[in-house]
C-alpha cells in the first residue's frame, strides 16, 4: 500500500511536473509563434506596400512619358490634364491623383487643400521625394510621385490612396492574426519600443507583443513608423482547454504515469514542432502545407495554418500579377517586356534575326475624344486581341496608353514582311460599341543584339525608329538606324537651347517690307523670327520652329514675337502696319486673344495696324472651331491675312466663311511666272477673286522686275521679296521710314 502511495505520489509528482512543463512550454511556444508571426505579417504587410508602390509608380511614369500629358502641363491645359487625372483615378481606384507643377500650383487634387500642405509637398518633391506616407491636413496618403519632364521639370504626377482605418483593416486581413496595425509620427511611439524589435509590455492588464516599423515618408521632417502589436494573452488563453485536459489526464492517468504522460506529451509537442517548422518556412517565403493527421484542436489548428497558406500564397499570386499585367487587355506590361528581353538575350535567337516591334495607334487621341474613353478602352481591347492572334506564340504586351510591343522573330518571311503584315492586321475596319473605326498604327522596330543587347537601349531605339514612321507620315515602319539616335540627341539638345534662349533673350525679330503698287510705298513689315546661338550662331528657322511646335514652346516664343513687334510697331508712321505669323499650335492654345489684347494694351499700338497670318492647314481639322476663333481676333480690330494661299488645301468655301483682309500668294506660283503661262492664269484667277471678296492680295518671293511686271499687270496690289528688299533689323527699318518720308513730301 505504501509502495503503491509512493509509486501513486512519484506518479502525482510526475503528472504535476508534467502539467508544469506543458504550461511553460506552452507559453514559451505561444511566445515564440506570436513573434514568429508578427514579423511575418510585417513582412506582408511591406511586401503589399512596396507592390501597391511600384504600381502606382509604373503608372506615374507612364502618364508622365505621356507626350500628350507632358503637352498639356507644358502649356498650362488644366482641361486636359483634368480629364487625365480623373481617368485613371477611376480606372486605377485611386483616392488622389493629381499634378503639382513646379511653381507649386495643384491640379485634379480631391478636396481642400491647405496652401501649408502644397508648398511642403513641393519642397518634398523638389528634394527628390518620389513615394511614402504623405500627410495632407489630417489625413495620411501611400503616396508616389514621377516627374514630367519635356526634358525640363514641368511637375510631378502624385497617385495616393488614403491611410485610413478601411486600408488598415484591409491589410490586417492579408495576415492569420490581428496585428493591430497603427500609423504613428516616429515621435509618437511609447517609451521602450525600438524599431524592428519586437517588445513585450503590459497594457490594459495584458501581456503585448509590440514591434514598430520606420515608414518612407514623402517629407524627411515627418517620419512615420508602422506600429504592430498582439495580445500574448490572448494567445495564450486559447491553450487553457488543452492544459485542463492534460490535467484531468494526469489525475486520472496516475497508475501508468509515467507511460501515459510519454505518450501524452509526444503526442502533443508534435504538431506544435510541425506548425512550427511550417511557420518558420512561411517566414522565408515557402509555402507549405502540414499534415492533418487528427481531428481535434491541433488538427483544426493544422487546418487553419493550411488554409492561411494558401489564402497569403493566392493573393501573392494577384498581386504579383496585377503588378507585372496591363489591367484593361490583360497583357503583359513594360516590366514583364522587361525582363522577357533580358531572357529571349541571355538565351539567344538560334541563329534567327528576333526584333522588338513598338506599335503606336495613330490618331488614337481623336477617338477618345469624338467617341469617349470606353470606345477608345474597347478599340484597345480589340487591337490587344488583334496583335496576340498575329504574334501567337510571340511576347505581346501593352506598354500604357495607345502603345503596344511585340517581340517577334524572323521566319519563313522578313521582319520587314512581318511588319507590313502586322500593319495590315491591326488597320482592318473594326465595330466597336456600334462605331466602325479603321485603326491605323506605325511601327518601329529595333534588332536584339544589333540594336541594343538591354531592354532599355532596345526600347529606346524602337522608340526612335516609331517616331521616325511617324514623322514620315504615320501608317508605316521604320527600321532602327544610328543616325536617329544622334537625331534625337540634337533634338533635344535644341530644345534644352531653346528654353535658354527664351530666357536669355537669344531672340530676336528681321523685318520685310510689303510694297503697296497702288500707292508706291511701304505699307506693312512682315515680323521674321531669329535667333542667333551663342555657339552655333544663326539658327535656321526651318530647323527650330518645327521643334519648338513639337514641345509647345512656340505658344511662349510666339507671345514675345506679337509683343516685340508691337513694341517696333509702335514708332513707325501710322500708315505702316505690322504683319506676325501665328503658328497652328499657337492658334489653338488657350489665350491667344487675351496675349494680343494685353500687347496691343501695353504698346499702345492700334488695332488695325496688327496683321496676323495664318495657313490655310488650320481649316483641316477643325473648320468650326478656326473660324470662330478667327472671329474672335477679328473682334479686337486686328487684320487677318491668309498666308501661303494655294499650296494645297485651298477651299473657296472658307473664303467665303471668313472675310480675311489680305491673301498672300505662296512664292511657288512667282517663281513661274516668267517660264508658266499657267502660273500667270492662276494669279490672275487669285487676285480677281480676291478683289470680288473685297480682299488685297499680295505676291510672296517677288526677285526680279519681269515678275513684278506681270504681277503688277495681273492685278496684284502688294510685293514681298528680296527685288524690293531682304529682311531688316529695327534700326535699318527707321532708316527706310525716313528716307521714304521725305520721297512723299516730293510726290505731294
């Protein structure tokens, strides 16, 4: 009996010591998967923030290569960028999407914005800040920033998303335990947490795990910190069920103790030593499964695990995939281009030629605009299919925008065949949302390994080539060549010149004369732009106009042409007007009337003696909107004068919408006159015309007398060329005033 009491109470002592190690182990285990996975789901949680990041910075830099967006914040267009804004807000569900220009100006921001806020956040970006927490009055953003450059600084493009209780709670769903997650100025944290270190404290009569995070910031002067914390309590009271059954276990298991406890204990620590493996591989990115091998609580706990697994591995998945895929096709996007060039590099062509082919939608703008985004979306949507049905089992992908790329190799036909078949598939007549559209698209195309053997100078290079199809008429394909990258060097080399020369005052206005026949003097002096390089010298016009057209800088150097001659103007006798050509993209931009009413205010110049020419291409695209603009100038009292008539897109039907005061005759028609009998016909018909509309005419390119006679002869009432005299500097001009002045006292 004795013994048996002994063996009873070294059995009792046993069970006793077991229950103790059971619960320290317990407490231990809880500890140590409670930290476990509070730094697995920090790693969640930075792994998702720095995925929505590069997101939202993929799409930044998209819109700011955009070259029409780059356009619109060139010339200050706030409807266009608006729409922009407000388009992929909505396609992309984004809380903000706005652009801050570099005198801190805010366009497309949602809500009040403190001028406090914006002049920190431009001092922000000025500095380089390009995503983090940004904090705009009372509320946090995850925030991006791209910079719009065309090439110099005009803004930046800022996406965000709010970071709010919703977002949070979003995240807190992405890990198996509810970490708490909280947003904290780095100064705000409680006294003993360190960063990156997981801490143990008391709160709320609890015991708490607390780990804290430093967050980017958008501004260096606030730091943020990602504060996670979890109950060890908490934890830990799911395991009291399991201790009281060990405990009635032990009580009841006394007479085989020692056998009953082994067992009990082996069967116990098993599944925690294997959850705790898993949990471990998990950590590390490795998702695997644990075995489900009993139906009570480590069983369900096992299945939980499991499924937590595949749920955290499932949204990788989308993430990752969203991250690497256009959302609107389906197709792979520049960073999967990316790095499908880099393998198709390091594993070669075979002995085949493989080029990348960058497709550009020509005039795609236009259907955005006339049909709506959803047409366009869907005509985008039909060409995705269009191109992956041509490329089969080639590498399609959409790089943003209207661009596409495809990376194809040569086979039984030539890349040059392929591209004209390409061409050819992607202009066949469409039906999209009851509209029948025939997309038209150019192509550039650089070799791998000829051109370029990274994706960067690759992309590039069919970059170059694209744009040379498309300056070449569009709805064809050019091949990379050598030459169009040194092209666009001096292109943009010229544009960085340009800017300076605006700024710096390179610029500077010739003046020609237009003769009157009738009156035999001078009526009028054509403003002719120059500009004079401090290395290179004069600068053609020919060479830089077209460029500055192309970047929009024409809208500010064509406001100081109207201005400078105004100002010449101003001193010459009141009978001499002043002639100023207005460039087609001057003409459209916003404010045209306004600039001539402030130069005409401030010169003191009177209306009628301003003279503007225009071409007769601004009557291509949008008639309606050209003549009631022309109306409008017309209203100021200024002249308007239609210059290069007859170089072909001469229509009598806006002869007749718009009475224009004078017609210029293009110098192709007097440089005939004294070989052509039809030339002579033509100018007849031009300057007859004319005078039944009540219009002067004038001859362009006029240099010898026998044109001069036969236009005078054929009715022309002014000349202009070098027969009478080359363009003049200001002070040269004064000289002919006066010297004319004294010859009308004459005749008088």
């Amino acid at each position: 009996m004795r013994l048996a009491l002994i063996y009873a109470a070294l059995f009792a002592c046993a069970a006793a010591l077991i229950l103790f190690a059971a619960k320290s182990g317990i407490n231990a285990y809880a500890e140590r998967r409670a930290a476990d996975e509070m730094h697995a789901g920090a790693l969640v949680f930075d792994r998702v923030a720095t995925m929505r990041y590069d997101h939202l910075a993929d799409a930044g830099r998209v819109l700011s290569a955009d070259f029409g967006f780059r356009a619109a914040a060139a010339t200050g267009d706030l409807p266009t960028l608006n729409s922009a804004l407000d388009s992929l807000r909505t396609r992309m569900h984004l809380d903000q999407a706005f652009f801050v220009g570099v005198d801190g100006e805010v366009t497309g921001f949602q809500g009040p914005l403190d001028r406090a806020d914006a002049d920190r956040l431009l001092a922000a970006l000025d500095k380089g800040a390009d995503r983090g927490v940004l904090r705009i009055g009372g509320t946090r953003f995850n925030a991006t920033a791209a910079p719009v450059d065309a090439p110099v600084r005009l803004g930046w493009v800022v996406f965000a998303n709010a970071l709010d209780q919703r977002e949070l709670q979003a995240l807190t769903r992405l890990t198996p335990i509810n970490l708490q997650p909280r947003i904290l100025p780095l100064s705000s944290l409680p006294p003993g947490i360190g960063r990156g270190v997981v801490t143990e404290r008391q709160a709320n009569g609890e015991r708490m795990l607390f780990q804290a995070f430093p967050l980017a910031t958008m501004r260096s002067n606030e730091p943020q910190a990602l504060l996670l914390g979890y109950s060890l309590t908490h934890a830990v009271d799911g395991y009291r069920p399991m201790l009281w059954l060990l405990l009635i276990c032990g009580i009841v298991g006394v007479a085989a103790a020692a056998a009953g406890s082994w067992l009990v204990a082996r069967a116990i620590t098993r599944p925690i030593a294997a959850l705790d493996v898993a949990a471990r591989r998990v950590a590390r990115g490795d998702y695997v499964h644990v075995a489900v091998d009993t139906r009570d609580e480590l069983g369900t706990l096992a299945s939980s695990f499991n499924r937590m697994v595949d749920e955290i591995g499932e949204r990788e998945r989308t993430i990752t995939h969203m991250a690497l895929h256009d959302g609107l096709t389906g197709l792979p996007n520049r960073i999967l281009l990316r790095e499908h060039l880099v393998t198709a590099a390091q594993r070669g062509t075979g002995g085949r030629r493989q080029a990348l082919f960058c497709i550009d939608l020509d005039h795609f703008k236009a259907i955005n605009e006339t049909l709506g985004h959803p047409t366009g979306d869907a005509l985008l949507c039909e060409i995705a299919t269009r191109l992956t049905a041509f490329a089969g089992e080639a590498f399609v992908a959409r790089l943003g925008g209207d661009e596409f790329a495809l990376v194809l190799s040569e086979g039984p036909r030539s890349l040059d065949a392929i591209a004209r078949a390409l061409i050819a598939a992607v202009s066949r007549p469409a039906m999209v949302n009851g509209h029948r559209i025939t997309p038209c698209t150019s192509v550039g195309i650089a070799i791998l390994g000829v051109d370029g053997d990274d994706p960067v100078t690759l992309a590039k290079n069919a970059d170059l080539a694209l744009y040379r199809a498309k300056q070449d008429g569009r709805g064809n394909h050019r091949f990379f060549e050598p030459a169009m990258d040194a092209e666009a060097q001096r292109r943009r080399q010229m544009e960085i010149d340009l800017h300076a020369a605006l700024k710096e005052g390179q610029f500077s206005l010739m003046f020609q004369p237009l003769f009157n026949l009738k009156e035999g003097r001078v009526s009028a002096f054509e403003a002719l732009l120059r500009w004079h390089h401090p290395e290179r010298g004069m600068v053609s016009p020919g060479d830089f106009v077209p460029l500055a057209e192309d970047t929009g800088l024409i809208v500010p150097i064509g406001e100081w042409v109207v201005r400078e001659a105004c100002r010449v103007a101003r001193g010459w006798p009141d009978h001499v007007r002043v002639a100023v050509n207005v460039s087609p993209v001057q003409f459209r931009s916003t404010g045209l009337a306004e600039i001539i009413l402030q130069a005409l205010g401030e010169t003191g110049l009177p209306p009628h003696r301003l003279e503007l020419e225009i071409t007769e291409s601004l009557f291509i695209d949008n008639p309606e909107t050209t003549l009631a603009s022309l109306h409008s100038l017309r209203a100021l009292g200024v002249r308007v004068a239609l210059d290069d008539f007859g170089t072909g897109y001469s229509s009598l039907s806006y002869l007749r919408a718009f009475p224009f005061d004078k017609i210029k005759i293009d110098r192709s028609f007097i440089i005939g006159l004294l070989n052509s009998r039809g030339a002579t016909a033509i100018i007849r018909s031009i300057t007859t015309l004319a005078e039944a509309l009540g219009m002067e005419t004038t001859a362009e390119g006029v240099e010898n007398a026998g044109q001069l006679d036969i236009l005078r002869e054929q009715g022309c009432s002014h000349i202009q060329g070098f027969y009478f005299s080359r363009p003049l500097p200001e002070s040269e001009v004064v000289r002919l005033l006066s010297a004319q002045m004294p010859d009308e006292s004459a005749a008088a």
